[in-house]
C-alpha cells in the first residue's frame, strides 16, 4: 500500500509541475471514515484507502518542491451545487433548513438546480476550491460547465516505470530550461 500511496503522490506533484500549478488544495474531514454506511462492499473498499497517508504524502511532497500545500474541511462540496452558487456550511454549523438546489443521480453524475449535469467528483473538488479561493486571492470564475464534465482518469496500473522516468525527465528538463 505505501507503494500505491507513493505513487500517487509523486505522479500528483509531477503533473502540478508539469502544468505550473503552484497550490494543491486538499478536502480533508478528520474521522470521516467513522460509522461510514455506504453498504457492505463499499465500506470494504472506501474504509481501507489511506487517505491520511496520501494527504502526507502530497504534503511532504509540495514541501519539498516549493507548491503550497493547502488543508481545508470538505463538509458539504458534494451535496452543494458549484454551477448554482450553493452556500457552503461549515462543518456543524448547517442552518436550519439548508438544501442544496442540486443533488446526485448517479454514482459520478450530478444534476444542479438547473438541470445542468456534471461530473459529480468535479462538482464536489470545485466546491472545496471555493471554500479557500479568497484566502488564496483566487476566483472560479472561469470555471464553467465544460470543464466538469470528463474529468482525466489514470489508473494505477499506469503510472509505471516508463511513466516516472519519464515524468522525471520531463520535470528535470523544465528546472534546467527554468534555471
């Protein structure tokens, strides 16, 4: 599993230098994996992915190569709707009666209040970005429904040697041209 969690690490920082992202913001909600009910198989599956490690990881890693490293509670992003604005609680702190205008349909799909349907992963990372967009000076403003809706996938399977030499070529030559 450490393996796993440092690939994925590594293969996140390389593609933040690759594409000049100075800032990871990560959603993190401590013991949110307690008294989980998602159904058997997936509390199997969920509850063993180390998320805490890989949030060290990803730490340690932007320390390393100087990209700020941002933690921030992700309570809500799912259930709010990005392309509708939703207000974003805080932890504990839900008013009385707050519904998200939009909801999800499907496992990866999300419907806005609009009727709008986007990626259900990208609906909830907007969200956590637009919980600290201010504190970083930063606006989503840009961000529109095209972007959310194929999201890149990678698998595992592929982030193999080839991939992280190459990875690391790659990021070895933009330091030189960089320098």
């Amino acid at each position: 599993m450490r393996d796993n969690v440092n690939k994925v690490a590594r293969f996140v920082i390389n593609w933040c230098q690759r594409n000049s992202v100075s800032t990871i913001v990560f959603g993190w909600n401590k013991r949110n994996k307690d008294s989980i009910n998602i159904g058997k198989k997936n509390n199997q599956q969920f509850v063993q992915i180390p998320t805490a490690k890989l949030k060290n990881r990803i730490e340690q890693l932007c320390i390393e190569h100087g990209i700020k490293f941002v933690e921030t509670e992700e309570s809500y992003t799912s259930k709010a709707s990005f392309l509708d604005r939703d207000f974003l609680p805080v932890l504990g702190a839900k008013p009385e009666g707050w519904t998200a205008s939009g909801k999800r349909v499907k496992r990866g799909l999300y419907r806005s209040g609009k009727g709008e349907l986007i990626n259900a992963d990208c609906n909830g990372a907007c969200n956590i970005l637009r919980k600290v967009a201010t504190q970083l000076g930063k606006t989503l403003a840009e961000v529109g429904r095209a972007v959310l809706n194929l999201p890149q996938r990678y698998k595992l399977d592929s982030l193999s040697k080839s991939y992280r030499e190459a990875s690391r070529s790659a990021v070895s030559t933009r330091e030189v041209t960089s320098a």
